[in-house]
C-alpha cells in the first residue's frame, strides 16, 4: 500500500479545523451590531454623577413568541474632551497634568442594569483603563431592549484620592469636564441555531394569477424566524407581501424574491411564471339528464393557473355550457349527444358529452320500530345523481342527508297514538326525478308511554285519598299497574298502590285510591313503575 505524503495529511488537518471553526463561527454569528457615541455630558464633579445607556438590542418587533437566548457582548469608552480640576491656588487646572485623563478612568465604574454587575476594564499597555466591557449569556428575548447600564463618574473627592495614591496630598477645589461614551454591541445567539434564512426551495414555478405562500418555501417562520420584510426584483411579474406572505404570480417571466427575517439574515430564490392554460384529460364523458357538471372538478378537463378560454356547445339544446369562478359547468337537458370547443390561445379540443336518462334507485317502503333509525342508500344510481332534498310529509320522521348525496337517514323519534303510524318522505334529486318512500313506524312497548297525572290528594273524613289520571299511549292494552306514591304528613309516607283495571291503548281513566293515615297529604307525588 502506498503511503501518503504528510503534506496531504497536513492539508486534510487543516481543511478538518477550519470546517470546525466554520461551525463555531456559524452557531455564534453576530445578529445584530451596535455602535455609536452618545450626545456630551456636562458633569459638574462637586457631587456624585450619573449616565444612562441603553443601546436598544432588541429586533424588529414579532408578535411570534420566540424561545431562543442571545449573547450580548459591549464595550464602552468614556472619551473626555475637556477637563478642568483645580487646586486653589497651589495648583491651577491640574487636567494638563499628565495620564490626568487616563486616571479619571480609575474612578469610574459602569454597572449593568440587567444582571447588576460592573463591567470590567479593559487596559492599555501602559496598564491604564481605556474601556469597559463585558459579555452577558442567556438573554431572554424579551429583555434584549432592557440591558441599560449606568455610568458612575468620578467627583471631587475620588479625584483627590487618586492624587493621594500617588503620592500628591492635594485638596480639589473643583473639578468639571465634559465627556462622551463610545458604545459597542453585538447581539449572537446563544443556542447555537443558525439564524439563516433556510429555503425549502431555491426555483418556484408556477402560472399566471396562480398564488404560492412564502411559508411553503421558507423552512422556519417562528419568532424572529418570521420573515419581515421580502422585495420582489420585478413586481410586475410576481409580487409579494411580508404581512400576508402571498407571492401573486401576475405575468409571464422570470425574477428574484429576497426576504428577511427578523434577525435581518436575507436568502433569495427565483419565480418563473408561465402562461396559464388547460388540458384535455378525456375525450367523451356521460352526463345525466338533468344534472351538472364541473368538468375540472370530475376531472375532464385540467387547469394550469387561471387560463382565459371559450368553450361552446355544438347543440346547446342537448348540453348547455357555461362558467362559475372560471370553471366549465354543462347541464345535460335532453336526451342525445353534442360537442364541446374549448379555445385558449392557439390552443384548441374537442370533448364529445352523452346525455342518458339517469337510473335511480332507493327503497320504495320501510319499516321502523319507534326510536330506531335506517339509512337508505342510492349509490346504485347513476353517477352525478345525489339526493338534493327530504321530507317528511307527516313530520313523524326527522330526515338527514348525507354529505356526498347518496343516501338518506330516517329517524322514527316523534310520539304518536297507537301501535303504529304511517308516514312518507318526499326525496327529490338533483335532476329533478322525484321518489316517494313509505314508512310504517311501529310502537314498541315502553313505560314512558303510560303516563299518570295526580288530580288531588284529600281526607274523605276517614282515610287520606289519592286521585290521579291514567293515560295508555302504548302498544297493548293494560290489564295491571303498579303504582309507587310519596307524600308528606308529619313525616314523610310512602307505599305502593296495585292496579287490576284495563286501561285499553290510546284511553285514559280516573282511579281514587284511599290510604290508611290520618291526614291528607301534602306534596304527593306518583309514579307508573310497572304496567302489563
């Protein structure tokens, strides 16, 4: 095996190291920069002194939460344009005293609002203070436009004292001076996560009016993810809004959409826009008397974009055509055949359309318990056929269609007299054909059918007396009765009450029954809980 040179694998090394310091550079790309000087400070040193600074490192406002944590990195640099200290008359303007600039520094101290901590000098080679800096991890985006800082300036008594360190006892009389701050920030994501732009896609295509949206091509829209701002490079060809992020294709030819998101990283990608047009997918259809049909929908026809065209009947007698929304609708209205002509641009074709009389088929009669219900299906009839609508002609029968059309649910949940009723519905279909469907609805027994209505409760002189009302709306006649009653004495009373008493369907009778108590009752209640 031959070896290989060390300068290859020297290059390979170096070619590894600067892909992993790509990757670094990458997961900590700056955001966001600061840099400005802020207006002069006029500082009378007689008393303590203070500056604000607040470098606004937020982004442009998104209303998307946004869960990433940012590095801020600052520096600031106090620049002195004048300074006047004085001595009495020992010493006057000490300020062209030498490093005086420089020394004043040492005195001052520039604390960060957010976390409450000073910055940190930064020296010159001399060993003196020139700046302050300091670098802040694990920001929330919300406090990005909080990190303020507060400047504390010298007066004074520290600069007397900086005298004495140095080996000068001198007594200040005044000390003023005028300063600016430098400020410099930079704002870089915490994470790791690239704030690129990422695009699904680099080429969009499509045809004139059709319409894309920017989060089908852009890979990431949450929080400042979100694009922003997005310009098109010939607007007349497709435009696009940030707000909406709509891309409207508007004519024929080609341009470039750049957007930015909020981090204010940008990515561009092409939009060729071709003309809109349609297609013939098949040569001849059936249609149904009396029924329409969207061709596109059924899939005879196909559109590319929204196309201008004409399309016409050859016997507008036998299938009528026409446009709803710019899709080809026909009507087949008698029996026979007849040919379409679709023209858009120098583009031309010919559908053939077979009109037959539609086969319907739906159950002609049904029976139904009461309570029960039952789907009647059509799907054995012609295709384009659905039921438009169903009634019933008694109100027996609620009636509930399906959403494609092709079938038809009775409910039999209505009360009525007796061991059975008859009722119609009505269906009407989408060509007109109408089918009458008969319906025996047959009563089974139930309790909540024998109703009993209490008439009063009294003492006769002897005995406490119950009357009450007894209503049959069930299927049998009733031989037997059992009666639960409660009511209210001193105390309260119960029992129950056995009936032997025909009570035949669909009639009503009266019963007094006496009680064994000394008083009447008061609030009495009663209820059937058995019945044969």
């Amino acid at each position: 095996m031959k070896k290989k040179p060390l300068s290859f694998l020297m290059f390979f090394c170096i070619l590894m190291f600067l892909g992993i310091c790509r990757l670094d550079v990458s997961a900590s790309e700056t955001l966001k920069e600061v840099s400005y000087t802020t207006p002069s400070q006029n500082v009378d040193g007689e008393e303590f002194y203070d500056v604000s600074i607040n470098p606004k490192l937020g982004f442009t406002d998104n209303w998307l939460e946004d869960d990433n944590e940012y590095k801020v990195a600052v520096t600031i640099t106090p620049v002195y344009n004048s300074v006047w200290v004085s001595s009495g008359s020992d010493r006057e303007n000490l300020a062209t005293e030498p490093l005086m600039l420089k020394l004043i520094n040492e005195k001052t101290n520039i604390m960060c609002i957010y976390n409450g901590e000073y910055l940190n000098p930064v020296y010159d080679n001399d060993g003196l203070i020139s700046s302050f800096s300091q670098t802040i991890s694990s920001v929330e985006t919300d406090y990005l436009n909080a990190i303020s800082f507060e400047v504390m300036l010298p007066d004074a008594y520290d600069i007397e004292s900086i005298f004495a360190e140095y080996g000068e006892d001198l007594p200040i009389d005044s000390v003023q001076y005028s300063v600016q701050f430098k400020v410099t920030a930079s704002v870089s994501l915490q994470s790791g996560v690239s704030p690129v732009v990422k695009l699904n896609q680099t080429k969009v295509s499509g045809y004139v009016n059709d319409i894309f949206y920017l989060n089908g091509i852009v890979a990431n829209q949450q929080g400042y993810f979100k694009i922003v701002k997005a310009t098109s490079s010939n607007s007349s060809v497709a435009s696009v809004s940030a707000s909406t992020g709509k891309i409207t294709l508007k004519k024929t030819g080609s341009c470039t959409i750049k957007v930015t998101n909020g981090y204010g990283m940008s990515a561009s990608f092409t939009v060729t826009v071709k003309p809109s047009t349609l297609s013939r997918q098949r040569s001849s259809i059936t249609c149904i008397l009396g029924t329409k049909m969207n061709l596109t929908a059924k899939g005879v026809v196909r559109f590319y974009g929204i196309p201008k065209y004409t399309v016409k009947s050859s016997k507008s007698s036998v299938v009528s055509v026409g446009k709803s929304s710019n899709q080809p609708i026909i009507r087949g209205k008698k029996i026979g055949s007849a040919v379409l002509t679709f023209t858009c641009g120098k583009k031309k074709f010919s559908i053939r359309v077979k009109v037959s009389k539609a086969k319907i088929v739906l159950a002609s009669s049904v029976k139904l318990n009461k309570g029960d219900s039952r789907t009647l299906s059509a799907n054995k009839s012609s295709n384009g056929i659905y039921i438009k609508k169903a009634a019933s002609t008694k109100g027996l029968l609620s009636v509930k269609i399906s959403s494609n059309g092709r079938s038809v649910k009775l409910y039999a949940n209505k009360s009525f007299s007796g061991t059975y009723a008859s009722d119609k519905v009505v269906v009407t279909f989408n060509n007109g054909t109408k089918k009458t469907i008969k319906v025996k609805i047959i009563k089974t027994f139930s309790l909540k059918d024998v109703k009993i209505k209490l008439k009063r409760s009294y003492w006769d002189g002897s005995k406490a007396c119950l009357q009450y009302t007894i209503t049959n709306n069930s299927s049998k006649n009733l031989t037997k009765l059992k009666i639960y009653y409660s009511g209210v004495l001193n105390e309260e009373v119960s029992g129950y009450i056995k009936l032997n008493s025909s009570i035949p369907r669909g009639k009503s009778k009266t019963f007094t029954t006496k009680l064994d108590y000394f008083d009447f009752l008061d609030e009495a209640k009663v209820k059937v809980v058995s019945a044969y």
